[in-house]
C-alpha cells in the first residue's frame, strides 16, 4: 500500500461525512410562504400584501424573504429538527408596515436546531425553546 492509499480513504471518508450532515429532506425541499410567526400560542400573521419565501434546497442551501430583506444560508435535517447555520441577510430597513418586526420574529427561530411538523402543505418550525413558532404554506 503506498503512502497516497491512506490520505485518499480518509479524504472519501471524510466527503461522505460532511455529505451526511448536509441532509436535506425531500419533504422540505421548495419555495414556501411565510403564514403567521411568534409566540406559540398566539401567532401574529404576515403583513398583508408583503410576499414573503423560504427555500429549502436540495442541496442544504436555504434562502428566501421574510418581508424585508433577502437572507441565505444552510440547513441539514435529523429526524424532526432543522439545524440552520451561516444565516445571513441584507440590511435594509423597513420601517413603514411592521415587516421589520416580522423579519426579526422569523429569524428568531430560523436559527440554531429547531424543530418542525409536516402536515398537508403546511410546515411548523419551532424554536429551540419551544416558545416562538414560523408557520409556512407550501406555494
């Protein structure tokens, strides 16, 4: 076995762990739109006419609009939760129609690993905490 053998297994050992971790659901895979976020036990809905997407990619990559600015970043899936990572945004400000609030609502709990539920063309994601929910409509 020549020296090269070694690095090359442990290069394709280590492709197929990060191909792993970067699991995308086929369930999730789509654009959806952004329905009511917040506490969970009295969500607020979207501001009317303001459109609104999060896209999850097959390819772990996850981007959208959640009323104001573009945002992008990562998602795997494990079982029932979504870990999202490297969330990133534009910075514009908003400050006409409460989108502001809704975009901070949202990315509040499109962080870290959160839960979710599928039902129908609805999709539920739940903070870490339990407390603050997003809930979207397959479009």
């Amino acid at each position: 076995m020549s020296s090269k053998q070694p690095i090359f297994f442990m290069t394709v050992a280590i492709c197929f762990a990060l191909m792993a971790c970067s699991t995308a659901s086929p369930a999730l895979v789509g654009e959806w739109r952004i329905v009511s976020y917040g506490p969970k036990g009295s969500p607020i809905p979207t501001v009317i006419g303001v459109d609104t997407s999060v896209n999850f990619n097959p390819d772990g990559k996850v981007n959208g609009n959640a009323g104001c600015n573009q945002f992008s970043g990562t998602y795997s899936v494990n079982g029932n939760t979504i870990r999202f990572s490297a969330i990133a945004s534009t910075m514009m400000a908003c400050l006409d129609d409460g989108r502001m609030e809704q975009e901070q609502g949202v990315f509040a709990v499109l962080s870290g690993e959160v839960g979710y539920a599928l039902s129908g063309n609805s999709l539920i994601i739940t903070s870490a905490d339990g407390a603050s929910l997003v809930v979207l409509e397959r479009k």
